[in-house]
C-alpha cells in the first residue's frame, strides 16, 4: 500500500483539460512544500515534470501544472495530446523519506 | 548535460549477490544526494533510500534494511546497489536517480532489470 494516494486512473480527448490527485496527510504532502510529480512511458525512466509544489523544470510544457490545497497535492494537464498518454507518480518529501503514490494511468481517448 | 548511466541486466538465482552501478557525469558528483527506486513488474515506483555523496552515509527506507547495501566509488563518479540473499521477489527494475531539491529527483538512470529465477 503506498503512503500517497492516487486515482489508479483517468482519461480525457484530445485538448480536454485533466486532473490528477495525490492524497496524503499532514507528515507529508500537508507538511511539506516538497511534492513533485513524474511522467513514465512505458519501458521508460520515470521523468520529473513539476517540483516544490508547482514548478516545472526547464523543458518541460506549461501544459502541466502543480498545486496543493492542505493534505491534496494535483497534477493538472491542459490541451491533452497523444503524447501524454502515461503513468503519473506524485512523490513527497516525509521530513525522513520520501514517499510515492501508488500510481495513475492516463489514458488519451 | 546531467546523466545517470546503469549497468545492464542481470539474471541471478534465489540466495545470489548482484551490484549495479550508477554512473554519474555532466555535474559534480559529491554535490548531489543519489537515490534508488524500484518497480516491480507491472507495478509502481518504491524508493528505497538514499547516499549521501560527500560522506558515503547511506539510509534506507523501511523494507530495504539487511540485505541492500548502497556504497560510492567518488574517484569514478559511480554508486552502486548490492542486493544480498536474493529472493524472487527481488525482480524488478532498479533506478539512481539525483536528487537536486529536497525528494526532486531531476535525472535518473535508464534502470536495470534484475530477475532473480532459478
């Protein structure tokens, strides 16, 4: 059981914005300002596409987005595009580890 | 650029030893915590722990104390994961991957698949 709760999946069309959350409590997703999310293809390393919260690494499109509302941290995707189709993993920091979500699968229609 | 670079697959049997490698270039090693991850098949990403770079102090997470060791070679710029007694249920892929702000993890390795089958 992983200590960071995800959706095991969503969907959306083409351009159709989506949300994905990552449910923890106050050790960690509420007590920290250390979230950050990963996009793995399948066969792929895990790639981070936001940290601390809400900020993107450099290369990585303003389509995504970060933000964190007491224990619920969210992942939003705009203009989804074939590409995006992926697992997603939140991650935070625990003050002595780091914990993941269990995972959600974002399906592309 | 940042790059972590992983030793290829390995095929062990049950009670066996097997380290992978992790080698780091385009930044200065000592700088950068380096952690590991593993996915067992069809499953999601675990962590696993972490090396401190400038002191070679590893800490592992629940789950991965005993029999996983994590060691640093900083004259090659490479960490290594030993898994001892290994067990089937130890097949999985095995990522490094850096850790640039606080449980941000910006660049990891291409993983290593370690079956453990007899």
């Amino acid at each position: 059981q992983s200590a960071l709760t995800q959706p095991a999946s969503v969907s959306g069309s083409p351009g159709q914005s989506i949300t994905i959350s990552c449910t923890g409590t106050s050790s960690d997703v509420g007590g920290y300002n250390y979230v950050s999310w990963y996009q793995q293809h399948p066969g792929k390393a895990p790639k981070l596409i936001i940290y601390g919260v809400g900020n993107r690494p450099s290369g990585v499109s303003n389509r995504f987005s970060g933000s964190k509302s007491g224990n619920t941290a969210s992942l939003a995707i705009s203009g989804l595009q074939a590409e995006d189709e992926a697992d997603y993993y939140c991650s935070s920091y625990t003050g002595r580890s780091t914990a993941f979500g269990g995972g959600t699968k974002l399906t592309v229609l | 650029q940042v790059q972590l670079v992983q030793s290829g697959s390995e095929l062990k049997k049950p009670g066996a030893s097997v380290k992978v490698s992790c080698k780091a270039s385009g930044y200065t090693f000592t700088d950068y915590a380096i952690n590991w991850v593993r996915q067992a098949p069809g499953q999601g990403l675990e962590w696993m722990g972490w090396i401190n770079p400038k002191t070679g102090n590893p800490s592992y997470a629940q789950g991965f104390t005993g029999r996983f060791v994590f060691s640093l070679d900083t004259s090659v710029s490479t960490a290594y994961l030993q898994i001892n007694s290994l067990k089937a249920e130890d097949t999985a892929v095995y990522y490094c991957a850096r850790d640039f702000l606080t449980a941000s993890f910006d660049s990891w390795g291409q993983g290593t698949l370690v079956t453990v089958s007899s």
